[in-house]
C-alpha cells in the first residue's frame, strides 16, 4: 500500500482496493444470487464488514463483527459468503494461509452457533448452503459436500462440542452474539472454541452499541458505527443523516415525585440487604413493582386490567403491579431499622397506586401527543417498549385512542427477548422503556428521528448516557486507526486490534438534547409526594435504576410419571431414547397422511414428526408464516389489524366479567354460539369468529372508536390471515409427505424453496426401531391396574358424556381403591343413568337411584352449608374458569380406610351438555375434620 493511500484514511483504502476484495461483486452486485438463497442484498455497512471479515479469515483470524441493528437477519448472508470464500478457495481462486485448495479440501463444514429454532427459519430458503440442525441427541456423520451445521446455543454445550470435535472438521465458526443468538453463552463459546477447533478462524457477529465484555477475547474487532460512510460502489444506501438524540420527559411532578422517592428508598432497602445478604424473591418482587411504576406508559387501571388477563405463575411469573406488592408485603426481615424502611417503601408504593386508579399521568400523555403528532405529519412512527406484554399493552390503548388511522401508521414493538425485530422504514421512533445496556445497541435502529422517553429526575443521567452512546456508537471510525490496520493486513504479531477510537473531528456541540413537555397528567385526587433532596452519600442511587434489571426465576419440581404411564421409544438417528407419557399425542406419517395418536399406539416402524405437543405444533407454523410475512410489509400490517380481534375479546371478557355473561351477552343480540367456543376465543385458540358479526358485537360492547368501520377492517384482515395460515398448513402437511421421497431433493412453497435436509431438521421426522413399556415389562394382571386406568378407558369410549378433570386425575393416581369392578359399575351409572336424566329427561334420580343400589353405592345431593364453608377449596372447584359446585357425589363404601372406602364428586355442564368429574378417590374432609 502506498503512503498516498496510508496518509487517506481507511475510507480512501477500501474504495480504492476494492475491486482487489475477494468476491466484491457479490458484496455490491449480483442481487440475484442473493435472491436465489431467499435473501436481500446486504446494504454498504454490512458489506464493508463482510470484505474486511474476509480478509481475516483468509488468514486464519478470527474477528468480531458489530453491526446496526436490522429489520432482516444478518447471520445467512455472513455464512453465505463464507461459502463463496470456500468454494473460490477450492477452485484456486484464493490462496492465502488458511484459505487454499489443500486445507479447505479436508474441511467442508460451517458451524453457526445461535438459537435453532430463529435459525432454521433464516436459513430455510438456501440451496447452496446445505444447513443442518445440529444438538446433542442426534448422530452426526461426515460427508463430502459442504454444509452448514446449525448448531444450538442453549443446550448441553459440553455433548455438542465433544460430537462435533468427532464428526465435522470447520473451515470457519460464526457465533451470533446477540439476544436472537447464543446470547450469555456466546462467552463461554468463545472460550471454548479455540481449544476444541484450534487454528479454525472464528466470527463473533453482534450488535454495533452492545456494551462490551469485562474480557476481551483472543480475536480483531471490527465495529461499524453509524458515521461510518465509505461509499462503496453499487452499494446501497446507508443510514440517513445522523441528528441528536432526542430526550422528553412530561413535566408532571406528582408522578415525577412518586417514582422518585419510590426509587431512592427501594435502593436503600436493597443496598442494606445486599449488607446483610437477605436477598429474597419478596424483594424482587419489590424491584420489579418499582421498576414496572417507573415504566408505565399507560393509565395504571388500564395496565392492571390488563396484566391481570396475562397473569401466570411458573418459572418467570407475571403479575400486576398490585401483585407484586402484595408479594413483597410478605418479606421478613430480622433488623428493625430494615422493617421500618420496608414498611415506609410499602405504605408509599399502595399510597401512590390509590391515587394513580383513576388518574391519566403525563408520560401517557406525551406518548400520544407525539403518536397524534405523527399522524398528522402522515408520518410512520414505532414505539419501542421492553417486553413483548408491554408492547401488546400499548398497541391496544394507541389504536384504542387515536382510531382506525393509527393501526397503519404507528406500531409498537419489543426490544427484549429472542422473537424481537428491528422496525423498519420508520420516520420516527420513540423508546418509551429504559434502555438498559442490554438495549442501548437500539439506538442504532434505520430512523430519521430518535426520541427517548424519560421522567424529569433522570433527565441529565439518560442524556448523559445516550451522549456517550452516540459519540461512541455514531461518529465515525478514526481514519487512520485499527480499521485502517485491519485492512493493510497489518495486524500486530501476538496483539490484536480492538477498533475503539472514533474521529473527534466536527463532533457536534450536544449528541442529546432534553425537552420539557407541558403536560402534568390529570389526577382526580392528587398525588402527594414530599420532594426528595438526595443524599451526597447515596449520589449514585439513579445509576443503580437505570442498570440492568434482575429478572424473577422461581423454582418448580416438576413430578415426573410414573413408569406404569410411559412410554420408551428409541428412534433412528437418536442417541438417546425419548421417556414419554403413553396418552401424549402425537403425529406419526402414515403414506401421504398425517395421524395423530397416544404415544402407547406406536409400533416399530412407524416415522413420527417430532414436534413436541400441540403449542410446538402450532410454533413451527407460526414461524413458517413469519418468515413468509417478514418480506412482506403488506402482511405485516394485515396481521396487526387482525390481531385486534383477540383484543376485542380480552375486553368483553374483562368488562362482563366471566366467559358465560360474553355468551350471554352474544346470545341476547341474535347471535347464535355455545359457551365452549366463546371459551376458545378467551384462550387465544382461533384466528377469528367463524361469523363475522362478532367483531362488530365486541368492539360495540367494548366501546371500540369508529366500531363499523374498525370490525370491517379486522374481518377483511382475519379473512387473509385465515387464508394464509390455511395455505401454509396444507403446503406443510404435503411437504412432509413428499420429503420422504428420497428422490426429493428440495420443496417449493409459493416462492421459497426449501431444502430436504432443512424440511427434515425442522420437524424432525424419525423412524421408530425399539419400543418398551415398563408397566407391561413385569405383569399383565388385572390387579396392576388402578381406578384412574379404569376412568381413562371410559374416558375413551364416552368423549362426548363424561369428563375427567386435572384435579381428578391427581386424586385417582394417589387412590388405593382395589374395587376396580364396582368402580366401573359406578362410571357405568354414570353414562347410562345420570347423564341420560340431565341430558334428555328420559330417567328421574329415583331410577338412578336403584342402579346404583346393587353395586352397592348411593348418591348424596349435596353437603350443608357450614361443611362446604369450612372446606371451600374440596366442595368448590374452578372450571373453564368459573366456581362450580363439585358438593353433589356417589358413596362407595362407608369404612374410612380409603382401600375400600370411594367418593365420587361431579357436576353437570349444562353448556357442553357432559358430566364433569371431579374427585374419585378419599373421602374429602367434613365438620370433624
């Protein structure tokens, strides 16, 4: 290189050498060879970060890649032309260190690390690069053709290393960085690779703004940072003009003062638990209702109506505001001054939510003054929150407030979590939701304008941050620094080159500008809130809000079955064999037909598409249909429109308080519909009503703007959405048939092309070669069996007559009961007594009443009152979420040893027309107990 071009800078150098780049025309031509592998042309910064990540792996470096974040993914493109390096280097195109005819002829295979599922959607549509799902459970062989092994991220790492050290020799490794990716395992990858493929370049691909490693990894950085212009040839276009973060808050101090004081005693009560090592879930709960008041972007009734439909317990619970209270107010503590902080946090916090009830603070406000304004300026606004809860919450209010004409023109979206995607072609966007560090790489989003929302305490420490993030992240790279190293091929011997410094030339007097809107929220009965003057001592309490949140994880023991109900299936292709329940359904390929069935209907040689319930099923579907719509921003838009509808219903049921006073409601307006099926609409399980004059009813129950106008639009929208999902169900179910055609090589859908290895990985189709039942492995008598055997079998023959619930199910398994026989003759009594007097009238309880008396068993109507207020929780049971009456039973046996003593608990549902079962098993508890 010429010192002419070393004194340019390295934005001279790369236009200058790049026609001397390794596959440049593909970088910045050939847009149909990208097309044929289902992907878009990459844009100038990611192709000046391709040339230069080619220019180290020919020689066996290994580099870390930052890019901006983008609405499409990045990682097919990376593998893609790390293939086309491979093959030039095969064909004596290429001949450098690493990349030459001999040492790429022994090593065929590209490892790309990140989620599986994400993966094979991105990669779904190649044809040349051959990709392949790779964990520890599957055999893996090696073979002559090149290929891609996706390869999971997030499960045993340790088995999937030592099965790939045997059987795959890499040219190169990409591991995704990012949250879509390996996400905190891309640390210990990183660490491990290089022992386990030593000499093999590896690509780290993440985010430009991702706050770095407290470690530095043995590899080059190359960091594209939005200033970056080089003008490539035929590239296209790059970010627009880079202008000032912009930072809003509502001037509002009632609110201000809430979360303020809020925050600085929730800080001090975990800095003095942190002190005395009491952490507990109670005070995360606490942090999380701190956290979740100081995000709220919508009235506070509205987002507690609302996070109570999506209420749940588990391993990540979610709760509304007032739940989390509540679970903190069970926090114990063993010092006094730690007590009376707490009980101060927690008086303040109920304090400031009775008034915040019935009020409309002014971060609510300043969200629609700016989704009005947007509007108005016919311009396309994003809403960027942090959960995916979060972002349907505010989606609803939005559109619920500003009409029809926001569905098309403002969106809401998520920044958390592995399914969140970058907006695109948006004029404006607005982060209504802290950015953490996990978060800040945002920023970088394709955008005119960047507003970040904040409350008036926060405001110089967020515009401080987003300062430092912009200088950082948006000017550009210093000419002649690491970059310009990197591309000289003039990395130092044993040191590698981080790319840090940026250029301070024309740096701008202010990289965040603060704005004060004048809106105080309005307050019915107004907030009270002493001014907090903070400590010097305590100077870094906000620091501590705005660092990264600790999310809840509760402990759960799941019960394993017992070996009387599995099933052991070993599978061709599998290392190790599958423990299932024998009543698990699933889906075996029976000639061109899908079946589904129990697990314990299996025979040896029967091929079964392993998804592995019917929410797995229903997931791969809806990734297939992502895919589809990901390129289509048409469908996108139709798909939020119809989305609506299951707002519509969330609601009504809301408002009308239970799933039976919806059907009322909709029975009282001429519209014809059963109470199960207003049931699957409230559980999420249909894409719209099969009559569409259920959209108009709800959004006129609910008080929807414009209701005529918005049904029509969500009808229109159901009808395509339906159509699309139908089409794609069906291309699927003929897909897997055809794929097992060995002559099949491939398989067009619409316009995608998929692979056969790629159509195999995703629904996993294996051959069954082994079968064991335990249960049947040591005695096939009558006397193994149990009453909850007995139950099942009837369940079987009598699906529509008689229902067994979860709670009977459980006291069945731990029942002793040995009279199977009278058992039986109980259920029979069942079916063919009371259901035939519910049902049809054609019995009186009398007749009933003498079928039961040989067995001999009797029936009870009902228990007292005082026996049933004692025990609610025995007597009253939850069903199809509504408080039966369970009290009415059948006596089976009057000794209290539960051996030979039964009680039979049921009710009839009227609605579905079937006899609900309860209990079968112990006597419950009485006034003696």
């Amino acid at each position: 290189m010429n010192d002419r071009m070393q004194a340019a800078g390295w934005r001279e150098v790369v236009e200058h050498s790049w026609p001397a780049v390794t596959a440049a025309e593909l970088l910045t031509g050939k847009e149909a060879v990208w097309q044929a592998e289902g992907l878009d042309k990459p844009d100038e910064a990611e192709a000046v970060a391709m040339a230069a990540m080619g220019r180290l792996v020919r020689y066996g470096q290994s580099v870390s890649v930052a890019l901006p974040v983008s609405h499409a993914s990045r990682l097919p493109r990376i593998a893609f032309y790390l293939h086309r390096l491979r093959l030039d280097a095969a064909q004596g195109l290429v001949r450098s260190p690493w990349l030459n005819r001999i040492s790429v002829a022994r090593r065929n295979d590209l490892l790309v690390f990140g989620r599986p599922r994400r993966m094979l959607r991105d990669f779904a549509t190649s044809t040349v690069m051959r990709p392949q799902l790779v964990d520890g459970r599957r055999s893996l062989e090696r073979t002559g053709f090149q290929r891609t092994l996706l390869v999971d991220g997030h499960g045993d790492l340790l088995a999937t290393l030592n099965l790939l050290e045997q059987h795959s020799s890499p040219f190169s490794i990409v591991v995704a960085m990012s949250a879509q990716g390996c996400d905190d395992n891309a640390a210990n990858l990183l660490k491990a690779l290089p022992a386990v493929f030593p000499g093999v370049p590896i690509v780290a691909v993440g985010y430009t703004g991702t706050s770095p490693e407290e470690e530095s990894f043995e590899m080059h950085a190359w960091i594209s940072r939005l200033g970056d212009r080089t003008g490539v040839p035929d590239a296209s276009s790059g970010v627009p003009a880079l202008s000032p973060i912009e930072v809003v808050a509502a001037r509002d101090p009632a609110m201000d003062n809430l979360v303020k004081k809020l925050g600085y005693l929730v800080w001090n009560l975990k800095r003095l638990a942190d002190q005395t090592g009491s952490h507990s879930q109670e005070l995360a709960a606490l942090l999380a209702a701190d956290r979740a008041l100081r995000c709220l972007n919508v009235p506070f009734a509205i987002h507690e109506r609302s996070m109570i439909r999506s209420m749940r317990g588990g391993p990540f619970p979610v709760r509304p505001i007032q739940g989390w209270i509540e679970t903190a107010s069970r926090m114990r503590v063993h010092r006094g001054d730690i007590q009376a902080l707490l009980d101060e946090v927690l008086a303040l916090a109920r304090q400031g939510i009775r008034q915040l009830e019935s009020a409309r603070h002014g971060r609510s406000e300043v969200i629609l003054h700016l989704a009005s304004e947007a509007l108005g300026q016919r311009h396309r606004m994003c809403v960027l929150v942090g959960g995916q809860r979060e972002a349907a919450i505010l989606k609803e209010w939005i559109h619920e407030e500003l009409g029809p004409d926001a569905v098309t023109r403002i969106n809401v979206q998520h920044m958390d979590g592995a399914s969140a995607i970058a907006p695109q072609g948006m004029d404006v966007v607005l982060f209504a939701a802290p950015l953490f560090p996990s978060r800040r790489h945002w920023l970088g989003v394709d955008t005119r304008r960047r507003i970040v929302l904040c409350h008036p305490f926060e405001s110089e420490r967020v515009c401080a941050q987003m300062a430092q993030w912009w200088q950082s992240y948006a000017l550009p790279s210093v000419p002649d620094g690491d970059k310009l190293r990197l591309w000289n091929l003039d990395w130092p011997r044993g040191e590698y080159l981080r790319d840090q410094l940026i250029d301070p030339a024309g740096e701008p007097a202010d990289f965040a500008r603060y704005h004060q809107l004048d809106m105080d929220g309005s307050y019915p009965q107004a907030l009270r809130v002493a001014q907090l003057e903070t400590s010097r001592s305590f100077d870094d309490w906000l620091q501590t809000l705005l660092a990264e949140p600790v999310h809840i994880v509760r402990e759960t023991n799941d019960e394993a079955g017992s070996s009387s109900d599995m099933v052991v299936l070993y599978l061709d292709g599998q290392r190790e064999p599958l423990r299932w329940r024998a009543d698990r359904q699933l889906m075996r390929l029976e000639s061109e037909a899908l079946v589904v069935g129990p697990a314990d209907d299996l025979q040896v040689g029967h091929e079964l598409v392993l998804l592995e319930n019917s929410d797995e099923r229903i997931a791969t579907q809806h990734e297939l249909f992502e895919m589809f719509a990901q390129d289509n921003h048409g469908l996108q838009q139709t798909l939020g429109v119809a989305e609506k509808w299951q707002e519509y219903v969330d609601a009504a049921v809301a408002r009308l308080g239970s799933v039976a006073e919806l059907t009322r409601h909709l029975k009282s307006r001429k519209y014809e519909i059963t109470q199960s099926a207003v049931q699957h609409w409230a559980a999420g399980k249909v894409i719209g009503p099969k009559v569409p004059a259920a959209i108009r009813l709800l959004a006129e129950l609910v008080e929807v703007p414009n209701a005529a106008k918005m049904a029509n639009l969500v009808e229109n929208a159901i009808a395509v959405i339906r159509t699309e999902h139908r089409r794609i169900g069906s291309d699927i179910r003929k897909a897997i048939a055809v794929s097992r055609n060995r002559e099949v090589s491939a398989i067009q859908i619409g316009s995608r092309r998929f692979l056969r290895e790629v159509f195999d990985s995703m629904l996993q189709v294996c051959r069954v070669v082994r079968i064991e039942r335990p249960a049947r492995s040591h005695s096939e008598s009558p006397a193994s069996r149990t009453i909850r055997d007995v139950a099942r079998g009837f369940a079987v023959r009598h699906p529509s007559q008689i229902v067994f619930t979860p709670g009977c199910e459980r006291s069945m398994r731990n029942s002793p009961f040995e009279d199977l026989d009278a058992f039986g003759k109980i259920l029979t009594v069942l079916v063919e007594g009371f259901y035939a007097m519910y049902s049809g009238k054609n019995l009186s309880l009398a007749q009933v009443e003498n079928m039961l008396a040989p067995i001999p068993a009797s029936y009870a109507g009902n228990m007292s009152a005082v026996t049933k207020g004692k025990h609610e929780s025995d007597y009253f049971k939850v069903y199809k979420g509504e408080k039966v009456d369970a009290s009415r039973h059948i006596r089976l046996g009057r000794a209290f040893d539960p051996r030979y003593t039964l009680r039979l608990h049921f009710h009839w549902d009227a609605g579905d027309r079937k006899i609900v079962v309860h209990h079968a098993g112990e006597h419950l508890p009485t006034l003696n107990d």
